[in-house]
C-alpha cells in the first residue's frame, strides 16, 4: 500500500455494522467509480467523500485509488491530492477517468478552477495506473467559459474518454448537456468543436465502452438519478436511447457508473449511501453488480445487491 492519505473525519470506524459484499469499499466514503483493467488487474479510481455528517453538500479533496484480482477485496494503492497535482485548480475532486494509451496513463478530472468560475476539466498522466500523477497541461483542458450552452457553472464536469479500434480518441463530460468532442493522438487537446449529444434526460456521469460490434453511452438520467444508456454503431452516433439500465441506488441522489469487462465476466460498478453510519448523498460509497448483455446486444437491467 502505497502514498495512502490519513484517516478523515468522514472514516467509518471499524465498529459499523459492514456485511461482506456491497459496498465493496467500507473504510471509507467513496463515489463516481471509474476503471479500467491493466495486466490482468482491475484499478478502480473513485472520489473521496469527505463531508461530515452536518454537511449536505459534496466536499472531496482528493481521488483514491484501488486495485483488485477478484472483484471482491481492495487494495487501497494511491491518494491524489487536487490542490497537489493541479497548481490551477482550487480543489474539488468530483469525477474523474483514466485511459491506457501507448503505455501511458491519461488520467481526465473534474476539479473547480481558481480562476475561471466554474468546474473545468484538467488532466494528470503517469507511467503507471497508480501514478506517481503529474499535470498533464499546467491548465485546464475544458473550462467553464468554453461552453456557454446553460447558465450553470457546473456543466464541464465528469469526463469520459474512450480510445477506439482505429486508435482516435474521444471525449464526452457534461451536466444538463452531454458534450462531446474528439481529441488529438496526444490525448492532450481537442481535435473538434465540441458538439452536444441529444440524449433523453440526461443529468451528469457519462460512461462510454464498446462490446462486439455495439458502443455504448450510459449516463446518469433525471434526479434523484436513474442509469440510462443509448447504443451506436460508430462512436460518433447516432446514440439510439434504449431505455433504464438501473434504478435510483440507495440513499443517495446520483448514480455515477462505470461498466467492464473482466476476466470473461461484465461489472457494472456503481455507488449508493447505504453505509448505515452517516451514509447518503454526501458520503457515498461504491458498489458492483453484475450486468448482462441480451443476444441482441441490448442490456438487462441491472438487479442492485447488497451481497
Ligand atoms: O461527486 C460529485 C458529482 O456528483 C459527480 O461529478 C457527479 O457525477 C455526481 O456523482
């Protein structure tokens, strides 16, 4: 274990009432998951929800990091401090995504900018999934300014990115509305105008993979927040909505995903506040479930446990 941060206040003690199973991760408050798989290694990436019980508001300081060999039992490898690794950014660690390209890790974050109001996106690359991380730009790659679509300063916010079989690479965040746009091979900035994706009800958290011939685009849909997802046969759309993929989670008012595929096995990982000392909106804590294709490529809802 390695550069792991303090216990916080918002540690749960050793004394709750944890049964095995979900939430995968007890020792502390965890959201917005994101994963990939590196070596025949899961490295799951989530925010840390640090607010204390008075609070009813986000405060995250810092992202961890994760790894698993089964699904089942987490190693807790890295904390990232924002304020730390990004000189620009006044703190905020909200939803975030890294890729593998070309043995490099890109790793895409929402933080709040010190200078230009509003949530922006930055990015941090390592030579190793669990870093050490360093500012990719020395700024931001999205910031508030540059989208002036809603009157909300927190619509750049939870990036997606996604590499596809041709090796482009692809960019979809955004609250309210899902922007997207394409990226240069240096991962580092924008190849297009950045475009909007009409997608039903779309809140926050879009995830983007692919599995056989279908790419899939799921997102958070109203509030308190169900999983939606749409399907495409080119990742440029057109997105075809295809319905529910989960219910509201427990206890909490988003629903941030992130679906894999695993030694042969798909995982939709997700986060409730279901951690019975002081969990909820605010102090989230992360889940997995199964989640199963049908021969038509479509997906079958996702049946939340707690085992
Ligand atoms: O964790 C802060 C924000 O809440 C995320 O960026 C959203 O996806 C929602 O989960």
């Amino acid at each position: 274990c390695t550069a792991v941060a303090g216990f916080s206040q918002s540690t749960i003690t050793a004394k709750d009432p944890i049964t095995p199973g979900n939430p995968v991760i007890t020792e502390k408050y965890t959201a917005d998951p994101a994963a990939i798989v590196h070596d025949d290694t899961v490295f799951l990436y989530v925010g840390h929800d640090q607010a204390p019980k008075e609070k009813n508001f986000y405060e995250m300081h810092e992202w961890l990091i994760y790894s698993s060999t089964d699904m089942v039992n987490w190693e807790e490898r890295a904390a990232v401090n924002v304020k730390e690794t990004f000189d620009w950014a006044a703190g905020d660690a909200w939803a975030a995504e890294v890729i593998e390209k070309d043995g490099k890790f890109f790793w895409y974050v929402t933080v709040s900018h010190k200078e230009i109001h509003g949530k922006a996106i930055g990015i941090a690359v390592s030579d190793s999934p669990v870093g050490p991380w360093k500012d990719a730009l020395g700024h931001a790659l999205i910031t508030n300014d540059m989208t002036t679509d809603t009157k909300i300063s927190w619509d750049d916010i939870d990036p997606s990115v996604f590499i596809d079989d041709d090796g482009s690479a692809h960019l979809f965040w955004g609250n309210t509305i899902c922007y997207y746009a394409k990226l240069k091979d240096n991962m580092l900035e924008l190849d297009s105008d950045i475009q909007h994706i009409d997608l039903p009800n779309f809140t926050e958290a879009p995830w983007v993979h692919k599995k056989g011939d279908f790419y899939y685009l799921s997102y958070a849909y109203k509030f308190p927040e169900k999983t939606a997802y749409a399907m495409s046969e080119s990742i440029t759309g057109p997105w075809k909505y295809q319905g529910i993929l989960n219910e509201v989670a427990g206890n909490t008012n988003t629903n941030h995903q992130a679906i894999i595929e695993y030694k042969g096995k798909d995982y939709f990982i997700y986060h409730n506040g279901s951690i019975p000392t002081n969990g909820g909106s605010f102090r989230r804590s992360v889940c997995i479930d199964y989640l199963y294709y049908n021969p038509d490529g479509t997906i079958k809802k996702i049946i939340m446990t707690s085992e």
